[in-house]
C-alpha cells in the first residue's frame, strides 16, 4: 500500500500520474483532513454559517439534496470511522428537522396537487409555465419553457396584423435568449395555430411548447408581459439523496445489537425507516423493469419538467436505489431487494471497460429516448417534444453516486462483484485523477478522463468516490491532496461530506 510520501514520489508506478504535490497534513491552514477534530470544526461552522443546505431548508431549490444530504452522510461515514454515537446523535437532530419539511408537514403539493410525504423542488429544475388570458380574463393559451431557471422567463403578447391574430415574445433575462412567433391564431383550423406554430419552431432558444386551454374558442390573450412561474415537482433523485443516510442510520442501528437495545435509538430507526419507505413509494409511478431481469426510473409523461416521459439519468434513479438498497439490508423486505438488483444489473450492463481496465459509462442509460434522440412524431415528451441524443459520458460528481451505489449493492450482496470495484477504483485513479500545469492536484473532468481538467464543482466531489479506495489506496491518496493543496475550508454539505469520506477512507485504506 502506498503511503502519502510514496504516492507523491512515484504515483506513475501506481498508475495514477508522474507527479503530483502533494503537501503536508498541516500545510497551510494546517488542517488535517482524516482528523475528527477537523470534521467536528467544519461541521460547527458550517451550521452556524447558515450557508444553503441547512437541515431547516425545505428543498424548493435543491438545498436539501444537495447540500444538507452530504451532511447526513457525512455522519454516517463519521460514525462507521469511529463508531462514536456522537454522530448519530447529531444525525437523530438533523434528520428529525429535515423529516419536518416534507411536504405533507408543511401543508404544501406538487404540481398535481398532492401533498405528500416527501421534498418538492422548483426553480432551477422544472419547466415553467403561465395562462394567458383574454381580456375577459378567461385563460385561453398556456405558455412553457423547459428552460433550467423557467421562473426568469417572461411570455409577452403583442399586437398582430389583425383583431384574431397576436404576437408571442418568450425571453429569459437569465441570457437574453428569446423566441419570437408572429400572427399566431387560436383558431384551431388555421396553419397559423398557436400551439402547432410553436410546437413546429421547437427547439427555440427558450424551448418553448403550449397548451390551448380553451379549444372550443378563438378569442386572442390579452397584451401585456406574463412571467413564467416553475412548477413544483417531487424528483426521485431528491429523495434518493436525502433519504439515503436517513436508511442507513436504520440500517446501522437495527442490525447492531448494542444499539438496537438502546430505546431511542431503536425508536428513531424504526420512525425513519417508516419514513423512507414512505417518501420512496411516492416514485412507484416512475418504476420500470424488464423482462430481462432490469430496473430503472423514467419520467410520467406530463411531469413539468425537461425530458419528461424519457428514462432518467443512470445517477438519477441509482440515487434513489441507494435507499432500496439500506431499507433492502435493515428489513430483508425481497421487493427492496429485488429492485436493487434489477438496479445493478441495468447500471452493469452501460459499463465499458477501457485501455485501463477502468470503467466508462455515459450520463444517459443507453438504452434510452434522450440518449438515442426521438422526434415529436413519437410522442414521448410534452415538454421537450424532440431530442437528437445526449451521449455524454458522465462527470466525476454525478459518478460518485453511481460508484457509491456500485458499492453499497456489493456490501449487501445485491450486485457486483470485487473485480467490478477494482474496476470503478481504477476509473478514478487511471482515467481522472491528473495534475494541473504546474503540478497541484486535480482531476478530468469525466469518468473517461476526457472533458479537459474540471473545475471546482467537480474535483472537490473526488472524497465521494472513497467507497472503491479500499480496492485502490491511490483513490484515497489523490483525493486527500486536492484538499490539503488548496487547505480547503468547506463551503458547502458535500464538501463536508468530502473531509467525512477522507476520514473514513483513512482508516478504511491505510
């Protein structure tokens, strides 16, 4: 096994790079990244910074999934590191804060109206949408945009050449970009049709789509400017990545016999089990499985939401089979389990191995309408009616949740073999883990090593990939020095995550 020193000095013969600096653990700031002490600080600060991603946010713009779930897991890690009930503790206060702003606690719906057990999300995510009125005040033309950040998008009607005609101007003020459709009708018969005029434009550059509300009718919407509002939507990532370490403390604790006898510890897994298994359901209506033995979540048409009626990211719907896979290990429950094996084996078959004996994948199931392309004639989407493929190959962040649910399902012996997390270790430290110019740590930007070096947002996500480490120390090694060359003070709940992943990794690898 490679040491710090060793894998600086010769990290080539490790099949990582040439060189690599890499400071000492009290370099700079002179934090120590594998220290509780330094987690335990970063995670004062980070509370009482009040920054996003506080156990109190209510989801509407991603906080909880991207920022207070990396915090829950965070303690998770702390906790198998150590073995510290500190940590659950700190788990039990946060999680019972972020359980009070679901949804149905908070007497709030999605877009159809629902209020259930589980965190919608808005802007940035969902399509955004308004009514255009006549000038009775009737709703008549229902204008959209699946534009990321819809809510910054206004549809203005102006005149036409003629009483029965009007002009549509839709313009995000996010980038300037705006779609013009002139002499547009309501007059169902006439080619100049409203909703076939815009649906035949699309993809414009507010990819807009509409809805006649009133086809019986013909009457124009009234002049004026109508901002877009982004509708709220119950995403299965979301509830994938927030309720993940909340399974996995009910994991822990039922299946520890010292705790499992605590009375509060017992009581708040069997509660946040129930919990988990509630939010989880809501996104049944979303699951896929074939014939051949796979599983996956798409999209229900109608969703307001880009992509909707495609199959979702590999990431998307492995973020939440990382909780069938914790309900599956804390219950024995064989549909949990079962999910989770169809999950592995539809993530199995996108796998590609390279020159390095590494992994490759892409960001979109393979098999799927968005990554093979589709027209409007085939009417899967509403509110992106074509697509000409997205092949992306996926990033290291979006990855991470990939590699730890690889991972888990392994642990759990739910898919996956030790050859396949070899594999998934080797992604990391052959195909992305690199220097700058002048040598700092850092990686590339996607799981083949393509992309070009990445920049923040993504090598601060390498501590995520700490699961396969134990198949591969230069994972471990690497991670670390892009912390300690930039004595990195965490802005953020994955970054927190991240120095919980180095603990846990050192005394997992080393």
């Amino acid at each position: 096994m490679l040491t710090r020193r060793q894998f600086g000095l010769g990290a080539l013969a490790a099949g990582v790079l040439s060189t690599v600096h890499i400071p000492s653990a009290h370099a700079a700031a002179g934090y120590d990244y594998t220290a509780r002490e330094t987690f335990d600080q970063f995670d004062r600060d980070f509370h009482a910074s009040g920054a996003v991603g506080q156990p109190t946010d209510n989801n509407e713009h991603g906080g909880l999934a991207w920022g207070q779930s990396y915090v829950l897991a965070g303690f998770i890690r702390m906790y198998e590191a150590y073995r510290d009930t500190y940590y659950l503790d700190r788990l039990i206060t946060n999680i019972d804060l972020v359980l009070g702003n679901r949804d149905s606690e908070r007497g709030v719906a999605d877009y159809r109206g629902e209020s259930l057990p589980a965190w919608r999300a808005m802007h940035p995510y969902t399509v955004g949408l308004v009514a255009l009125k006549d000038s009775t005040g009737k709703p008549v033309l229902e204008v959209r945009s699946a534009l990321s950040y819809a809510d910054l998008t206004t549809a203005t009607v102006l005149a036409g050449s003629a009483e029965d005609r009007f002009t549509l101007e839709v313009k995000t003020s996010r980038t300037g970009a705006a779609a013009t459709f002139t002499d547009l009708s309501m007059d169902p018969a006439s080619p100049d049709y409203a909703v076939t005029k815009i649906l035949a434009a699309y993809p414009t550059p507010t990819q807009v789509t509409a809805r006649d509300l009133d086809p019986s009718g013909t009457t124009v919407p009234a002049q004026g400017a109508n901002p877009l509002v982004s509708q709220p939507v119950l995403f299965a990532v979301h509830t994938g990545m927030i309720t993940y370490p909340i399974a996995s403390f009910a994991r822990i604790v039922l299946s520890t016999p010292k705790l499992r006898a605590n009375p509060r510890y017992r009581a708040k897994a069997v509660e946040y089990l129930a919990a988990v298994k509630a939010a989880a359901a809501v996104h049944d209506r979303e699951w896929r499985q074939t014939d051949d033995g796979g599983g996956y979540l798409s999209w229900v048409k109608g969703t307001p939401l880009g992509y909707d009626g495609t199959e979702m990211p590999t990431n998307q719907f492995l973020a939440l089979g990382l909780t069938y896979a914790e309900i599956a290990a804390a219950t024995g429950d064989p549909v949990y389990a079962d999910r989770t094996r169809r999950m592995a084996r539809t993530f199995a078959r996108e796998l590609k191995t390279n020159a390095n004996d590494a992994y490759t994948w892409a960001y979109w199931p393979s098999f799927g309408a968005t990554y093979n392309g589709f027209t409007a004639a085939d009417g899967i989407s509403e509110f992106t009616p074509s697509g000409n493929g997205a092949k992306q190959i996926e990033d290291l962040s979006h990855g991470a949740i990939d590699v730890e649910f690889a991972a888990l399902a392994f642990r759990h012996k739910l898919g996956f073999k030790g050859a396949d997390m070899a594999r998934f270790a080797r992604t990391y430290s052959k195909n992305m883990a690199t220097t700058e110019p002048g040598g700092v740590p850092t990686t590339f930007l996607r799981v083949d090593g393509t992309g070009g070096l990445a920049a923040a947002g993504q090598y601060l996500q390498a501590p995520r990939w700490m699961a396969v480490a134990p198949w591969d120390p230069a994972v471990l090694d690497h991670a670390l020095s892009i912390y300690e060359a930039r004595a990195l003070v965490p802005s953020q709940g994955s970054h927190i995550a991240g120095v919980a992943y180095l603990n846990w990794g050192a005394r997992r690898v080393r």
